[in-house]
C-alpha cells in the first residue's frame, strides 16, 4: 500500500514538470513562477517543479523570478514530443 501512495507522487510530480516545461517551450517563452503555480492551479508544486528543471539544466531562473527554458529543455521536448 505505501508502495502505490508514493509512486503516485511520484507520478503527480513528473506530471508538474513536464507541464511546465511544455508551457514554457510552447507559447510564453518566459514566465513568473507565480503565473506557472496559477495556470496549474497548484503555487506549491510549481514552485518544487521549477527547482527541480532548474537542478536538470532544463531551466534557468533570472534573478527577478522569471523562468525560460533552456536549450536543453526545449531538445528534451523536440526528443520526446508532447505526450499526454
């Protein structure tokens, strides 16, 4: 039972990022992590999400809090596409 509690964290998390990482290399190429947590409808999980791409190199984060992809964000997309 704690096996499947924690694989669906797990899940929910990857879900969070690779959603913001899609908004981020489709549409607005840069955004406020306050905007991300507002369209996901989850300010928490935005906010772990993007220091998580940020340690991958999949983002970078200015010093005022906007977030773009990087370039290797955006092959990450061109490589695996948008799956749903």
């Amino acid at each position: 039972m704690h096996e499947n509690l924690t694989q669906g964290v797990a899940e929910r998390y990857d879900a969070t990022e690779r959603d913001i990482l899609y908004l981020l290399t489709n549409g607005l190429p840069i955004w406020s992590v306050e905007d991300l947590g507002r369209d996901i409808e989850d300010a928490t999980s935005a906010e772990d999400a993007v220091r998580g791409l940020g340690r991958a190199g999949l983002i970078h984060q200015t010093s005022d809090g906007f977030v773009f992809a990087t370039r290797a964000g955006h092959r990450m997309v061109e490589i695996v596409g948008k799956v749903v």
